[in-house]
C-alpha cells in the first residue's frame, strides 16, 4: 500500500485485510518455532538440574535470612541465638551450592550482638557459635583468625571450651603458609593466651613457645616480635617444662638472625633448656655453652648451667664444668662454688666428701663461703651420717658469726641437719646437748629437731631417754608430740629387748591416743617389733589381725605391710622348736603372696621374711626344706623377683641346719654351700657377727619416720 501497487493484495481484500491475512500465516510459523525451542530448552535444564545438587534454598529466601539476621542483630531486637542459627544455615548453604550471599559486615555484626549482652551465652547459643565459626574456619572468602580470638572472649566463662578453640586456632596457625600481617599479629595475640588463660600451663607453654618458632622464620616479624614478648614465652616454659630442648635449640640461630639474641636472652634460653625434663638437655645446654660463637659466655651463662647440674645431683659434670670454668680464665664467684656444693649435696654417689671438701678450701682460696655454702656440705654430711665433722662445721659457722665475718649465721633447719647427722653416727647424747645449745642462741627447737634426737635414742635401743625428751618436748618448748615421736619411743622399747619393753610401748601407744594423736600403721608395726623381742607369738598375731579390721574399718590409712608380717615372722622364728610354728609361718608368707597378688601395695614377701622361714625350718631341723627354700631365693632373685638374694646370715641357717641333720650327704651338701657362702662374700664370712633377726629393718624405719 505504501509503494501504491495493488499486485501483492489478495483479490477481493482491502489493503488491512490482506496485511491481517499474512500476519496470521506469518504467526502460526513462529509460534512452532518457539514451542520446538521452549522444548529443547526444557529438555536441556532437567539434563542439567539431575547432574547438579538442588539447592535447598532458594535466593529469596537466602535474601530473607539475611534481612532476619539483620533484624537479630539490632539493639531492640537481637537474639544472638537465632542469628547464629541463620547464620549457620546460609555458611552451610554457601558450602554446598557456592553462594556469595553472605558479607563479612554480617558475620561481625552476629559476633557484636553476641558481645552486647549482658549475661553469659546460653549452652545452645555456645554450640551454635562453635558450628558457625567451624564452618568459617572453612570458608576463606569470609574468615577472618581475628574471628577466632573474638570468639574466645566471648568463652570467657566457659575455660575449657575457650581453651579447645583456641588450640584448634593456634594448630591452624602453625600450619598456615601465608603470613600476612593479620596472621602475625593473630599469632601473637594467641602467644598471648598460651601465657596468661590457657589452663593447661604445659601445654600453653609448649604451644607458646611453638608460635614464637614459627614468628621468628617470617621475614617481616621484627614488626610483632619483641624481647619482652621473648622473655615471656621463655619464663613461662620454665615454670612449665612440657616442651623438648631441640625447640629451643632451633630458637637460638633464628633469635641470632633477626638480632633479638643478648646476654639475657641466651641466660633465659639456657635456664629453659636446663628445667627440661629430658636427661640430656643439661648436657646440650653445655654444649651450646661451649660452641656458642655469637657472643663469649660469662660467668651468669655459666652459673646456669651449673645450676642445671645440681638439680640433678649430677656432681662429677658439675666439678669438671668448674674446672672448664678455671682452664678457660671465667671469673669464679661465690655463686658458682656454691652450684658445685649443691650438685654434691644431692648426689646419690658415695665417697664425696673429701671431693666437696677441696671444692671448699678452693672457694677459701678465690673467694669468702657464705651460708648457702655451709649449708650444701651440711647436708652432704648428714647425707653420709658423718655427725661429728657436721658438728666442726657448725660449730665453725658459728664462731664466725660471733666475729662478725659472716653476715648470716645458722637457721634451724642447719641445727637439724646437724642433729640428724649425729642421730644416725650413733651420737645422740651430743645431738641432744646441740638441742639445749640452740635455746641459748635464741633458736626455739621445733617438733623436727626433737624426733631427730628421738630418732637418735631408738636407734642406739635407748628407751628411757626417749620418753624423758618425750615429756621435756611440751614442758620446755610449748611442742605437742605428733605420731613420729612417739613411734621413736616406742620403737626405742622394740629395740631394747627388754623384759617389760612390750607393755611399756603398749602404754605410750595408750598415751598416744590419750593425747589425740592417732596411731598409724608404723606405730602397729612398734608395737609389733616390741612383741617379737620378747618372742610373744599369740600377741603379734593378735595385733596382725586388729591391723587389717582397723584397716577395713577406716580407722588406720594403710593396710599392714612386710615390716609388720616380718615381725610376726620373727617372732615365731625366736619362739622355739615347736612344730606349729613351721606351719604358721608358711601359711604367713603365702597369705603375703596372695595379698601382693590381690594388689595390695607394700606386702611382697622380701628377704627378711624367707630368712625367718629358713631359721623356722633350722629350729625343727627341717634340713631339706631349707635348702631347697634357699635355692628357691637365689631363682627368685636371679628372676628379678626379689630385690635381695640370700645374704650370708641365709646361708649360716642352712649349714647350721644341714650340720645337725642325719643325712648321710648333709656334711657334702653343707660344705658346698660353705664353699658358695666364701666365693660370694669372701674367706672373713666367718669372723663377721650377724644379728639373726629383724633388727635389719630399723635403719629403714627410721629413716622413713624421720622424713
């Protein structure tokens, strides 16, 4: 119509009715096409949607959580609980369909709320936050370590579960590789806890001490590593040793390298290194003493290390430190004689005496001993039971003091190494006269330094003695008597032998409890060595049983023990021949077995209770029985069983036995044992008087009630 030619119009139609005519022809056309593409499309999204997850949350209500979380998360409104729920639901939404809804503005906004209230988070709201922050921890796009460190003080009143999430977050930041200033400074914020809130003190110490490594090989950590912040994390693992010494080995070339090592931090690493618990980090902190190049070790590095080896009583390296320390031209003061007197005094070697005693007349040579040295060879004195040259040294000290040329003179605790020194040389008169001595040098005496001179008269079987300073104690000095010091007395009976001795130390047993003081299973075990002095059988037994229903009862704290069924032992092996008491005593030993058996602690059958057996078999010539018994102990001992094998008294039972037997081969059988007895112990067997009862078990018993 526009170019005015009417050919192409439909006959019989107007110029609108054909153009409608073809538009229709035209529409039916494309409307097939679209539906063959609607169905191709279709086809292709079900291909797609049944290889791919759906998505259990649509994008609107993705939006619609997050207007709520918004909503939670106002001052009028919040609910820091719904919101980390919400949270937790798009985190997870976000892990499993890969959405980026979520914003990091969102996520502190939820940790803010949280802040904000003014009571503790419910138990549901703290595992809700722990599953939010366990999937951010996984979601790089959103996590933040800061996030963590704003978590655990929302735990402040929960420890223990502060304390699990910031370990997990201390790991994670020593396996990270990518060191950013935010990770550094999360590391030291987490240094930070490992010291002052981690409960666990050793393992917040190994774990400080891990992060400061880690720190330390970023090339940029002069930015957050400083020396106090050194000096915290090794003072801490001090208190705590939990770590091993090749951290700190490794802490030396890296403090060296970012120019953090000085005279104090090298002190403070190797003090570390010598509280480790490992046996052989005293002796790598030597050394590192020795091979240090960086800078030249003083006397203060040295004193550490010595320090280390006193600690564990490790004398012989300390002396020849000491004399390293002399070769090489290192100023040797009062401190560092005073390291190598503390390593002798806790020593378990024997025969150091005249070694500590040079190291004391060098140290008078170079420089003045002070308090702390005498008291070290005090100690190493008492240690050897050498009363009398304790006594010279004290009474050396204390004229010193009198002439003004030591500041500070004895305390009571050096009287008491005395008097204990002299309690177990045999000396107690003169630990007693030291006693009286300290009054006058307005020392008040004290419960200890009266059981040591007790201690002293029950060794040497004094009883009378023992009760008149049992008396003098409250009279004189206002001290109550506690349970060691009537033990001691009642002990000093035991030991006597006397006629009266078991209704003697009955009486104090009586007085004891009279005084309030309740009895023990030593003071029993008293009472039981008083019964078989005098060889009272029905008695020690009697008391045996009263000690297991004491026990069972609650009455006494621990159940009777060797030393109690040795005495019944002994007392049966003095008894006589009768022939009920091989019987009894058998019955005694094998109820010892089956008790260890059961668990019982400190009821092993030892030495001393197969040794009464044997003399128990010799009374009723059971010559056969013993020897085999004796045989029996030298497998048990070989087996490692028993702590001590047969000793020469075992064998003189035997042979004594096998001598009165009428065997034919008894003299042969006798003769060969003679013959092991002096290849074991030597040709003076013999001449040598052994006590053949269980008085050699008082030093034990005494040293455990002196302590």
């Amino acid at each position: 119509t526009r170019h005015g030619s009417r050919k192409k119009m439909l006959p019989g139609k107007t110029c609108g009715e054909t153009s409608m005519t073809f538009m229709f022809r035209g529409g039916r056309v494309f409307v097939m096409l679209g539906a063959l593409v609607m169905i191709v499309v279709t086809t292709c999204v079900e291909a797609f949607s049944s290889a791919a997850p759906p998505s259990s949350m649509s994008r609107k209500e993705q939006r619609r959580n997050m207007n709520s979380i918004w909503h939670y998360t106002q001052r009028d409104y919040q609910d820091p609980e719904k919101a980390l729920n919400l949270l937790g639901e798009l985190l997870q939404e976000e892990k499993d369909n890969g959405g980026k809804m979520l914003k990091k503005g969102a996520v502190w906004n939820v940790f803010r709320s949280c802040r904000r209230l003014q009571e503790p988070l419910s138990d549901s709201c703290v595992t809700s936050l722990e599953s939010a922050l366990a999937l951010l921890e996984n979601n790089s796009r959103l996590y933040q370590y800061n996030m963590t460190e704003y978590s655990v003080t929302l735990l402040s009143d929960r420890p223990e579960r502060a304390q699990a999430l910031m370990n997990r977050h201390s790991q994670s930041l020593l396996n990270t590789t990518t060191w950013s200033d935010s990770v550094l400074q999360s590391a030291k914020n987490a240094i930070w806890f490992h010291i002052h809130k981690n409960e666990n003190r050793q393992e917040g110490a190994a774990m400080a001490l891990l992060l400061l490594e880690r720190l330390l090989e970023q090339d940029d950590q002069q930015q957050v590593v400083s020396k106090g912040m050194i000096f915290n994390v090794l003072r801490n693992s001090q208190e705590h040793p939990s770590f091993s010494f090749h951290t700190l080995e490794r802490l030396l070339p890296l403090l060296e390298q970012g120019k953090l090592l000085d005279e104090k931090i090298l002190n403070e690493v190797l003090l570390a290194m010598t509280k480790c618990r490992d046996e052989n980090a005293v002796a790598r902190a030597e050394a590192i003493l020795k091979g240090f190049s960086f800078m030249p070790p003083n006397t203060f590095h040295y004193c550490t290390v010595l320090n280390g080896h006193a600690k564990k009583g490790d004398a012989k390296k300390a002396e020849a430190l000491l004399q390293s320390m002399t070769d090489q031209n290192i100023l040797l003061n009062t401190v560092v004689f005073n390291c190598v007197l503390d390593a002798f005094s806790k020593s378990k070697e024997t025969k150091l005496v005249e070694r500590a005693e040079q190291v004391l007349k060098r140290m008078n040579d170079r420089t003045r001993p002070d308090m702390v040295s005498y008291t070290s060879m005090l100690n190493l004195y008492s240690k050897q039971a050498m009363g009398i040259k304790a006594e010279e040294l004290l009474e050396h000290v204390l004229q010193l003091e009198d002439s003004g040329k030591l500041k500070r003179g004895p305390t009571d605790l050096n009287f008491r190494c005395v008097i204990d020194a002299l309690a177990k040389s045999g000396h107690a008169d003169r630990a007693e006269r030291l006693l009286r001595r300290m009054r006058e040098r307005n020392v008040i005496p004290n419960k200890f330094h009266y059981c040591g001179v007790l201690n002293g008269y029950a060794r040497e079987g004094r009883p009378l003695e023992a009760e008149r300073l049992l008396t003098e104690m409250q009279k004189h000095d206002n001290v109550t008597p506690n349970d060691v010091a009537y033990n001691c007395a009642m002990y000093a009976w035991a030991k006597s032998g006397q006629v009266d001795a078991p209704f003697r130390a009955k009486a104090l047993a009586d007085r004891m409890i009279e005084a309030g003081v309740e009895p023990n299973v030593i003071t029993y075990n008293c009472l039981l060595g008083a019964c078989a002095s005098r060889s009272m059988v029905n008695e020690s037994e009697k008391l045996l049983k009263k000690m297991h229903e004491l026990y069972d009862a609650g009455k006494i704290r621990d159940p009777p023990n060797t030393i109690s069924y040795n005495y019944v032992l002994d007392s049966l092996a003095r008894s006589g021949d009768r022939v009920w008491t091989v019987l009894r005593a058998e019955s005694l030993v094998d109820r010892m077995k089956d008790l260890d058996e059961a668990g019982v602690p400190d009821i092993k059958p030892n030495m001393i209770s197969y040794r009464s057996l044997l003399r128990c078999y010799a009374n009723w010539n059971l010559s056969q029985d013993a020897e085999q018994l004796l045989h029996r102990m030298q497998e048990l001992h070989d087996n490692g069983d028993l702590e001590y094998g047969p000793d020469r008294v075992s064998y003189r039972v035997v042979i004594d036995a096998l001598g009165k037997a009428e065997e034919e081969d008894a003299r042969n059988r006798a003769s060969e044992l003679k013959k092991q007895i002096e290849d074991k112990y030597g040709e003076n067997t013999w001449k040598q008087e052994t006590v053949i009862d269980v008085v050699d078990q008082v030093d034990a018993l005494l040293e455990y009630m002196s302590t």
